[in-house]
C-alpha cells in the first residue's frame, strides 16, 4: 500500500511542479510529502529530483520511475473507471439460482416483462433444490425459500408464500374427505423433506395446533409430491402456486379448506448489500413489486 501512496505522490509532485501544490492536491502537509519523498529517494538508492529554492528538475532516474508511475496510474484509473462503469450500466449477465418450482410458477411468468423493459440485460437461471451458495459460486443473487439460516446475509423478501391441502378426487372417494385436522394422522400424506411443513403439518388459528402425518411417499421434489397427488397417492400440502391451476381445473380439490396451514417466504439473498451492480437492483426490485403485488392470488391457490 504504501508504494501505491509513493507513486501517487511523486506522480503528483511532478505533475504539480512543487511540492506544495502537489501537497494541497493530495490533501497533506507540505512536510508531509517531502518526507515521503525523501524516504522513496531512499529505499530506491537513487535522487530523482534535484531541488533549489527557485525550480524542480528531474534526475534521469526521476523521468524514468516518473514514466512508468504514470503509466500504472493511468492503468489503475482505468481499471477503476471500467468498474464502476460496469455497477452502473443496464447491459450484462445476471446469473441467479432459484428452486425449479418457484422458478417455474412465480418467477419464469414475469421474465418477458423485465426482459422488455431491459433488452440488453442476459438471464442465466441455476435451478437447484440444494440451498446454492450465493458466497461461495459465481452468483448475483439466490432465491431462498423458507427460514433464512445465515440471519447476516443481505437479502429482500420477494413474496410470502402458503400450503394448501389437496388430493385428487379419487384418492378421496376412496379415502374420505377428512373432517378435521386430527383426521390426517390416519391418511395416506405425502410429506416434504425440504423446507416448511415437513412431516409435522403445522396449522394456525385462534390457537397453534400440529398434526403428525405419514404416508407412502416422502420427497424433497415438490414438482414430484404434486404429481403423486394427482395420481391419488395421498393428501399433500403444496405452495399455492404450485396447486392453483390443479384447483381451478379439479384436477385436485382442497382438503380442510377453513384451515389454515403455517406458511413460508422467498428471499433473494445476495453476497453482500453493497456494490450491487444496477442490473441485480433493478431485477431484485422488479421480481418484489410483482411478485408481492400478486401474493393474495397465487397464495391462497386460486388462479
């Protein structure tokens, strides 16, 4: 660092013409650089100004290392510049990891619409049930479902997100329609083992109340639970958005409709909340405005 600091400095005593101009351009005292000038003279073993009262000379060392200091300067300046240029601009890549579900139902619909308001801006979607690094891999930003573990990680709540109980018609001619919470203990349930409900389906109300369930299929594949319940497997709890068509269609009809199941939020959680380049922020911002203002549909499973 402090061979940085030397070359700024002499850069800028030459390029000034004295050294208490350069001091002022620097915003240090005129003792200040002349010392520093006289500890560079030294570790370098060689005079690179010869200095009277009246003029400032270079040595032929001095125009040497003055050549060459400026030539690293005007490089860092532009390798800076080109930063900053880029945080700032619209065009370039955003690459992000979503789950496939979500990706699917909540985020691929909006794509068009931000792609056309930002033509030069390219999307790579990572779409991953694994919990993606948004350290540790090359990403701009990743969607989490669920509880946050890291609380330290800069994120934005995209849309707050809820179960719904369903099954297929057949499974409940077959079965019963049950009657109460408790009822599912004795049903056929297909459970997620990646997030939120789980095997303890957990209800909210005037008060909390919890029903263990099993059943012939446990999963981490959402996509996977959906299909079962369409084939008659068993009763599931699914996102809203994942149901909505299924509920609208009677391809699946709701289970304990008065009930309402614990829910769950997206995040887009990214690597740090600083020196976020404008196309991320534009993007973050756009998926938070749309997929929040369209919440109470996809969420409570209507279409």
């Amino acid at each position: 660092m402090g061979q940085v600091q030397d070359v700024e400095m002499f850069v800028a005593v030459v390029d000034a013409g004295s050294l208490s101009t350069a001091a002022v351009r620097l915003g240090r005292s005129q003792p200040t650089v002349s010392r520093q000038l006289a500890a560079l003279e030294t570790r370098l073993g060689a005079r690179l100004l010869e200095r009277t009262t009246r003029q400032m000379r270079l040595t032929a060392a001095g125009r040497a290392y003055y050549e060459r200091a400026s030539a690293l300067l005007a490089l860092a300046r532009e390798a800076e510049a080109a930063v900053i240029a880029s945080s700032q601009e619209m065009p370039g890549p955003i690459r992000f990891s979503a789950p496939p579900t979500y990706a699917r139902k909540r985020i691929a619909p909006l794509l068009g619409e931000f792609l056309a308001a930002h033509p030069d801006v390219r999307l790579e979607m990572v779409l991953t049930g694994d919990r993606a690094d948004v350290i540790g891999e090359p990403l701009d930003l990743v969607v989490r479902l669920g509880a946050l573990a890291d609380s330290t990680l800069a994120c934005r709540l995209l849309s707050r997100e809820r179960f719904v109980l369903c099954a297929s018609e057949h499974y409940l001619r077959r079965s019963g329609m049950p009657a109460a919470i408790e009822d599912l203990a004795s049903r056929a349930c297909l459970v997620t083992e990646s997030f939120g409900v789980r095997s303890r389906w957990v209800f909210l109300g005037r008060r909390r109340r919890s029903v263990d369930v099993r059943g012939p299929l446990v999963s981490d594949d959402l996509a996977l639970l959906h299909e079962a319940a369409c084939l008659g497997l068993g009763i599931a709890a699914l996102p809203g958005y994942l149901v909505a068509d299924d509920l609208a269609r009677g391809t699946l009809l709701p289970v304990l409709e008065r009930e309402r199941l614990l829910g769950f939020a997206a995040h887009a959680v990214l690597p740090s909340a600083r020196h976020v380049p404008r196309r991320v922020r534009a993007f973050v911002g756009f998926l938070a405005s749309r997929l929040r203002a369209s919440d109470g549909a996809t969420s409570a499973g209507r279409p």
